[in-house]
C-alpha cells in the first residue's frame, strides 16, 4: 500500500516519483518521453510488489493512479533520467574494479610488457592458483583470465597495460628498496652478532611502509608511519635494544649479548659452557614458553 499525502503539491510529486520508480525497476531502459496513456499501459497488470520510497505498489496501482490523478511529467522524466545515469554510474564502477582486479592478479605473474596481447602470452606460464576478488565477486585464474581479457575496448586494454606495468615497476622498487634495508640492517647485525633478516616489505608510499623483520629471536611485523630513513633508523634502534639485553658469565664476569648467548656461541671464553633452558610463565590465564640461559662451571684443565 502506498503511503501518500493529503497535500496537493506534495501528492503530486510523490506519484511522479512512485511512477519513476516502479517503472525503472520493470525496465532500466524505459522511455520516459512516452504519453501518460502509454506509460499506463506498460504498467497495467503487472502485479508483483514493487518497493517505493512511499511503500510497496504495483504496477497496476500505479497505472490507475496516473490515470485517475494524472503525472508530473517533468518531475517524472527528471527522475528516470537520474536513475538511469545512477546506474550508468555503478556499471562503470563494476566495470573499474573487473579492470583493476585483472591488473592485480596479472601484475602477480607477468614481466613487463609493451603491449597487452604479450601480457596474454605469458598467462600460459602462470601457477594454478586462484584469486578470490570480493569487490566484484570474482575468481580469477590463468584458465579464465584470457577470455575476460579479451572482453575490454581497446581504450580500456591500454590502461590495463599501463596498470599492469606500473604495478610490476613499484613491486620492483618494493623489492629493491627491501633489499637495500635489509642489507644495512644485516651490517649493524653484525656487529654484534645478531640476525636480521626482512621477510616482507612494502612502500605503500613516501610516508607509509608494511614491514616483517627478524632482529634476533624477535619477529615485527608492523606498519610504519615516517620517512624510509626514519624507518630504517628505528629499526636500526631495535637492534641496539637487543645488542643491550645482555647476560653476565657468573664465572668470569664477561657480559654476552643474550641473542649470541642463546644461538651463537656455545662457551664463553673462560670455559664456562652456556646452556640454554625452557621455563614456563603464567600470565592471567595464558602460559608463556620462555628461554633462559645459565652457565656451568668451566673445568679445570690442570
Ligand atoms: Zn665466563
């Protein structure tokens, strides 16, 4: 049932919109420069429910109101004209995302190409596995990939190139840039002994980067708001911080870096033999394994 106003104007208005409405849902493609008689009779026994802005109708109901009421038709083709670009609108944007999507999975597996049928050529050679592209509910895969590939303008294929292209580059940088971080922060390592090693990086921009690294036995992974020098500075920090967690040799009183004491060495250089225990820690309902390390009393060799 309909749930219109007793006003004039306003009654009016919402007929016209109703109209527009369940005409749109019937037929996006309607003609909305068409008579009062002939809109009517589009609508004219169709009964199933329609949801409008005032209720749900049918096309029937509409029909006899138009007739008996008569229809804002400014107001109405006002209406259809919006629906229709709204709609244009989403389709593009469906569209957009099928095109973006299709520029990541093969970004995954191409090498750079200078033109789109080469990027096609080399979907032979790309692993079985499936994407699963849930902003438009797609899967996407190396056996239906070329089909959807050829389905684009030609317009749309060059900016898929383009993506293509761009994306690999950046994943490159990304990867020298990892390695140029890893690299120095393996060289302070060094230095003490301590391991370092990046297992993911990401430059998301100037100002932004993912990053999982190993310093020692401490896994971060994290997200990093600052420079790629601010970065690599605060990391290098981390380092210095594990560098300072330091056990004392009972025996000799040599201070050992905790990380060389549990994975590096086995002795210290009094003799005395480093053993590395597990302990366990409660902490409110959750039980931590710990390592610790002690040391035994070196031999004497007289
Ligand atoms: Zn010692």
């Amino acid at each position: 049932m309909l749930n219109l106003s007793k006003n004039k104007n306003k009654r009016k208005k919402a007929i016209a919109i109703v109209t527009a409405q369940v005409l749109f849902h019937m037929d996006p493609e309607v003609d909305s420069h068409q008579e009062v008689k002939e809109l009517a009779s589009i609508l004219e026994n169709r009964t199933d429910p329609v949801g409008t802005a005032y209720g749900w109708t049918s096309g029937d109901e509409v029909a006899k109101l138009i007739i008996e009421e008569g229809l804002d038709t400014i107001e109405f083709k006002s209406r259809i004209s919006r629906y229709k670009g709204r709609r244009h609108l989403t389709e593009k944007k469906k569209n957009n995302n099928l095109k973006d999507n299709i520029s990541d999975y093969l970004s995954k597996y191409c090498q750079k190409s200078k033109t789109y049928d080469g990027l096609i050529d080399q979907v032979q050679f790309f692993p079985d596995t499936t994407y699963k592209y849930f902003s438009d509910g797609i899967e996407l895969n190396k056996e239906n990939v070329i089909d959807l590939m050829k389905t684009f303008t030609e317009e749309e294929k060059v900016s898929i190139l383009n993506d293509v292209n761009d994306k690999i580059a950046k994943s490159d940088e990304n990867y020298e840039l990892g390695n140029e971080l890893e690299k120095y922060l393996k060289d302070i390592g060094d230095r003490y002994g301590i391991d370092c090693y990046i297992d993911d990086f990401e430059r998301v921009n100037k100002h932004y980067y993912l990053i999982k690294v190993f310093i020692g036995n401490q896994g971060i992974l994290t997200d990093f708001n600052g420079t790629f020098l601010e970065l690599r500075s605060a990391l290098v920090k981390e380092i210095e911080l594990e560098a300072g967690d330091k056990v004392t040799c009972p025996y000799c009183g040599r201070k050992i870096i905790r990380f060389v004491a549990m994975n590096v060495i086995k002795n210290c250089d009094c003799g005395a033999r480093i053993v590395v225990s597990n302990y366990r820690v409660t902490k409110g309902n959750a039980i931590y394994m710990r390592r610790r390390v002690s040391f035994r009393k070196p031999v004497k060799s007289d």
